[in-house]
C-alpha cells in the first residue's frame, strides 16, 4: 500500500474540493477518470 505521486495528487484535489468530480480531478492531474476511480476505490479500502 505505497502512495505514489498520483494517489497524492487526488488526495489534494479531494481536499480542496471533496465534489470534484472524476473527469475534472483526471484532467487536472493528467490521467484519466478510470484511473481516478480506480485509486480512489483503492483508497477507500485503506481505511475501512
């Protein structure tokens, strides 16, 4: 369960403005919203 500079990424974005939505998170920080919905999943994993 290693954070990267992309789950790091996400983690801000979610903090500044925890109703972004995928699309706009994936466009800011250069992937795409699959792969922002996948490693947020992931991350929610980590705390339950």
């Amino acid at each position: 369960m290693a954070i990267d500079e992309i789950d790091k990424e996400i983690l801000k974005a979610l903090i500044e403005d925890g109703r972004i939505s995928y699309r706009e998170l994936a466009g800011s920080i250069g992937v795409t919203p699959p792969t922002v919905k996948r490693r947020v999943d992931e991350m929610r994993g980590w705390v339950s």
